[in-house]
C-alpha cells in the first residue's frame, strides 16, 4: 500500500505513463498525506453532528439505564457501576469504531476515490486517515464516558501503571475494530449496508460479561460468551481498573486485538488496492 494511487480518466490521459513523483520518494511525505487524511476525516465528523452525538450519548443512556434502572437487582458481589463501567467503555470504543465502515463505504461510492486516484497522494493514507480519525474521536468519546462514571459513583483504584495498560489495551482493540470496520465498508455496496454492521458491533458485548456475570446467563450462552472476542478484554480493564486478578484474560485480550488488527488490517489493504486499481 505504499504505492500512489493510481491516476485515471482524464488525468492518465493527460500524463500517460505517469510514474510517483520525488515528492513521494521519501516517507515524511507519507506522513503529511496520512495526517491530510485525518483532518479530512475529522472535519468530516465534525459535519456530522448527529453521528458524534450518538456515539457518545448512546453508552452513557446505557450506563445510566444499566445503574439505576436494574443495577439493584443484579448481583455482581461489588457496586454494580464498578461492574458494568467497564463494558461500557467497551461498547462506546466499539460503536465509535463501526462508524468507520459507513465513512469508508461513503467515500468509495461517492466518487472521491476516483478524484484521490487522479491525485499525488500515497494511497494508503486514505485508509489510515479513516483509522486515525476513529481513534481520536474514541479518545474524546471515551473521555467523557468515564467522566460521566465518576460522577454517579465509578471508583476505580488502579495504579499509574494499570491506567497506562488500560489505554495501551483500549487503543489497540479500537485500531482492531476500526480496521475491521474499513474491510466491512469496502465489501458493502452501500453506507446504509455498511451501518449494519453497527448493530452487530453492539450485540457481542451484551452476549459477555460485560452487564451481568456469565454464570447468572443460560447454560446454552456459556460457550459463546465466555470464548468470544469481547469477554477476556472486558475482565482484562475490569481487572485493570478495579485492582482483580486477570488471570490469564490479559494474554487473550491481545491476542484477539493483535489477530484482529492483523487480519483485517491486510484484508483492507489488499481490498482498497484492488478497487483503486480498476
């Protein structure tokens, strides 16, 4: 993916044979295609109020339902916010990082790929600004979830060290996720297509320990949510923020973030260069 986007229509007809200019021999230039990319990304969010809005409304709603609506009645042998907070936070990286495949599949079906490709521009940065500009909106989203927390009762007492894990851990799953979610919205036709993928993104944490323990769900669901992806990293922050043993949760965690970023991070890749090759 290091290579230009390749030029075509008129501006292949007006420089045939084109070959990547000596503005791009060197990777500082890279870098500033990259970081072009994520101010676009970022103004584009900005644009879209209603999307930003909800990404960040929708946890805290969900934390606030989960507390004071059924927290009474749900025994988790702690506070029921130091319990449910954790997944929380993961449902807000999670949604934060699904609206990467709508912004994707949007740019793919609106042409402007076609106007990059006629452009001096390193054609992984369109891919990477799209990544980079998640992880930075999940920054401030994440941000105000946990303040939120405090504020009805979250009292984490986790070290310095256990903070900087809990971060490390959280930006890792986002990047995983929101490369997941770019391979999604090259693969749909549509931006409404691509939004479905939203609803599948907020079922997996329902489907772990993220609101209840395991063992309070159906004999039948234990398989599935004590083996899925989201269950060993919410134990992992829940262990992390609140000073419990992780046992060995915290080498599941990253092992499911590195295997997910990996995959999808190529599949995207080779995915956007077929399309931009065409």
């Amino acid at each position: 993916m290091s290579e230009l986007l390749t030029p075509t229509g008129p501006a292949a007809a007006a420089h045939p044979g084109s070959a990547p200019t000596a503005r791009h021999s060197g990777p500082f230039w890279a870098v500033s295609d990259s970081l072009t990319m994520v101010a676009r990304s970022l103004r584009l969010s900005i644009r879209n109020p209603d999307a930003l809005v909800t990404a960040i409304a929708l946890p805290v709603m969900l934390m606030l339902l989960f507390v004071y609506l059924f927290g009474g009645a749900i025994q988790t042998g702690t506070a029921y916010v130091n319990y449910v907070v954790p997944g929380v936070i993961l449902l807000c990286t999670s949604f934060g990082a699904s609206m990467t495949a709508m912004s994707v599949c949007q740019d793919m079906v609106d042409g402007i790929i076609d106007r990059f490709r006629s452009m001096d521009i390193a054609s992984f940065a369109v891919l990477t600004g799209h990544v980079a500009a998640t992880v930075v909106r999940n920054v401030v989203s994440t941000s105000l979830v946990i303040v939120v927390a405090l504020l009805i009762g979250f009292r984490p007492n986790a070290t310095v060290g256990e903070w900087v894990a809990v971060i490390g851990l959280l930006a890792l799953f986002v990047l995983a996720m929101a490369w997941l979610s770019a391979t999604v919205g090259l693969i749909a036709k549509t931006p409404e297509a691509a939004s479905g993928f939203t609803f599948f993104v907020m079922f997996l944490p329902y489907v772990s320990s993220a609101f209840v323990p395991v063992e309070t769900m159906p004999s039948w669901l234990h398989g599935f949510a004590e083996n899925q992806p989201v269950t060993p990293i919410i134990e992992t922050l829940r262990g992390l923020l609140l000073g419990t043993p992780i046992g060995n949760n915290g080498w599941l965690a990253l092992g499911w973030c590195l295997g997910i970023l990996a995959v999808f991070f190529l599949a995207a890749t080779a995915l956007f260069r077929r399309q931009t090759t065409r």
